[in-house]
DNA sequence: GTAATAACTTAGATTAATCTAACAAATAAA
DNA sequence: TTTATTTGTTAGATTAATCTAAGTTATTAC
C-alpha cells in the first residue's frame, strides 16, 4: 500500500499529534532524525494521497484515512511486541527494535495468527493499547504515579516513555506490569517517592519515574 | 549490511548456480522479473562489493564472500518457515510469501530465538536443508521418487520446486514428509507411478510429481 | 560460413528518498 | 517595534533501483 518510508511517517505523526492532534514539520524531523526539507516534501507527498491535511506554515494533521492507516501500523508494531514477549520469550526492552521492523511486513494473515495466538491482546507488553482492526484505539484513564499520594495503594498498569535503558531500570527493581505498590512517602520538594512492594519494602522513585508509571489504584 | 534488493539478488543467484556454479544474467532477469540492463548494472555493483565475479559476456558466479552472505540469508528463510509452521500453525504451503519478508529483518537475536525455539533444526517444512551460521549448507543425498522402481518402499523427505500449488496438490493428497509409500507399478510409456501409503492404497503420480519428490529408502 | 535470433551491454530517463544551500516567514528578544 | 533567532520553504544535487531504446556480441539455424 503504503512504502516503508511513508509508513513510518505516518506513525511519527500520529504518536507525535496524539495530544493536540496537530505536528509541526519541525517536531517530525526531530523525531524521524530527517531533515526539514524532506519532511517538508513528503508531507506535500501524504497531502496528495489524502492521508495528512497540510499548508505552507501551517501545523500537519492527519486526515481521518491517515489516522486509520496509522493506527493499523502501530496495531502491527504492538502485536508484535506481545508476540515476542509472550510466545518468544523476549524482555520487554529488547521487543522494539525488532518490532519496528516487523510491524511494515505486509501479511494480514500473518498478523492475524499472532493475534489469535495471544488471545486477541488488548494491550501491549507495556501497558500500550492495541488499535483494533480499524485503527482505532484507546487509552484507558490511568493515573500517573506522580499524582498519588503517601498512603495510597495502586497496581502498575502501563509505562510511557519506554526507552530500552528505562525498562532495564524497571527490570532491576523488579517492577513489571500488574505490581502491587505502597506509596510509603512523597517527598515534596523534588516529588520523589518511597513505594514498597512484594519484593523490595523501600525503593526511591524520582519524580521522573514516577511521571512514567501508569497506575491504578486498588 | 546489504540492501532489501542486493540480498534478493544474491539468494537468486545462489539458488540459480546451485548446480552449474554459475548463472547468465538473462536467467537472473528472468528469476526476479527484472529487465537485464537492470541486473547487468546489479552485477557490476556486486562486483564492485565483492560479492561475485563479473566480467561482460562471461556468466556470473558468486564468490565465496557472496555465498556466506546467501546462505546466511536463505537460512533466515528456512528458519522463518520452520517457526511458521512449527510455532505458529502455518500450513507449508502458506510460509514461502511471509518468509521472503521476514528473511530480511536486520535482528541477529531474532534468528537466535527462533532457531533456539525450534531447537536448531537442520531442514526446514519442505526437507531443504537449513544453511548453518557461517552459511554452508548441504544437501542430503536423496533419491528422486521418479527413479525408484516398483515393489520399492520409501520415505518421503523432501519436496522440491515447492509452489503453493503443487503443495496444496500434496496437501489433497495427505502427502507429507515422513510419509511411507510402497511404488506398486511404474508406467513405462509416461514414467507416472502408482504409490500407496496409510491413507490411500492407490494414487498415480505422474513423472513431473515424482521427479519433485526426493525419498529415502526404508 | 553467413544470416537470423537471442543474449548482453551502454546510454540516458525516471522515481523515491534523501541531502545542502539559500531564501522567506513567524516568533521571541531587546 | 525593530532585530535576532528559529522555523519553514524552495531549488537543485545525489543515490539506489528501476526502465526503454539502441547498439554489440554470441549463438543457432540454414
């Protein structure tokens, strides 16, 4: 359908619109590491195919098609990841970059034995929603840790920002999705944290971490 | 290391000069559906790399560099197949297309896994043999059923020429690997065969059938 | 052994995705 | 509000992979 090029275009753009729901191209070369002028023609390039809404100066959206096709990307990305964290066996550091290749192979069967595999997964290893089969998809209303307080109890429901060196920091402390935690003290100058938990009854989170951790509370 | 299109080219021509060591270009355009200016300046590209021996109006031939680099790649192949069929439930005649694209994921991990899932197998779903790390492969010595003579018993260990529809011909046939057949007469005028195996006491397979199925004796 | 055919090569054009350099517009700072 | 800075655009070049058209070399057929 798409190339590969564009397909990771339009998962730049949607993760990166996914709060204003409009980018500027400057956010996109960012993001992608490609210079301006080529996001600035690509661009031009997607506003032909219907798939992003775009004029000179002015903020990138994506148009309801754009939307769905990157949806169905990352549905793929994500997939994968549960794939190879649960039938695999991969840590949910390593499943990225091998996702990131996996989610432009153009198969639907294949995608939908993986699927079928896992059970139908809504969501990904880290906590991340799956769109479904037609893009679409939705965050439920976790609260960040940063936002509770001393004395609370929640149980870790998702992590945002989930650079590989972040999830190994997880991985040390024994903190993985569905963990129980004792919020013992919120330290107010710097928001840091003292939680307890099965494994570890003290453990110190910056505020940082804590802005990174989705919770729910029990 | 290599492009998508340099290794499609390299695992043409290693599957090509398999038997004579060598290809014409015109064979190569013809395997990959590319007009032959096209593979000619593909030629003195992988030349320039090293990967074959090129010279105008002398046919191709891989070096051994350009070898590893097939075998390495056609063993991600075999292993991909393998872990569709045997991890994921694909029929063997479903693996080939999704396999061509997996084949060239850059994840060294990946194959690592797989190949550790699947315990290292040395064939894959069709009984081709799968290349090893350094990218060697053998191939067992089989028979052809087509030289086989009546009153023979023998296994069946390998498909070759493997399409889609001459795997769903075995498929209607209940014709596996490992499956033992009896050779209960040989037409002389046509070379066809009648066989007979658990599931069925009489099937005639013609010359063109028997000369794709290799077998052991029992 | 020449002529016809097939195979091969060269030359030059095209498309996708990228870049740098230079210019233009918008935003922030003074 | 003028200036400086950042952001965005245009123009033109580059590389990889493809093509068509035209010419060249081998091979096959007579």
């Amino acid at each position: 359908m798409h190339s590969y090029t564009e397909e990771n275009y339009l998962k730049a753009l949607f993760n990166l619109s996914a709060e204003k729901g409009e980018v500027s191209p400057n956010e996109v070369s960012k993001q992608l590491g490609i210079k301006m002028p080529t996001v600035n023609s690509m661009m031009k390039k997607l506003a032909e195919k219907k798939l992003v809404i775009y004029e000179s100066y002015k903020p990138i959206r994506l148009t309801e098609k754009g939307k769905k096709e990157a949806g169905l990307i990352i549905r793929k990305h994500r997939l994968t990841e549960m794939f190879l964290v649960q039938q695999m066996g991969f840590g949910w550091e390593e499943v990225h970059e091998i996702a990131e290749q996996i989610e432009h192979l153009q198969s639907p069967v294949f995608f939908e034995k993986m699927d079928a595999l896992l059970g139908y997964p809504k969501i990904d290893p880290h906590g991340s929603p799956i769109p479904d089969k037609t893009g679409k998809m939705e965050w439920i209303k976790y609260e960040k840790l940063s936002s509770c307080k001393a004395g609370d109890t929640v149980k870790l429901a998702a992590v945002i920002h989930t650079t590989d060196d972040f999830l190994k920091f997880l991985n040390q402390r024994g903190l993985q999705l569905g963990l129980k935690l004792k919020i013992k003290r919120v330290e107010k100058f710097d928001g840091s944290m003292e939680v307890g938990y099965t494994k570890n009854p003290s453990e110190v989170l910056s505020h940082t971490v804590c802005e990174r951790l989705l919770v729910e509370r029990v």
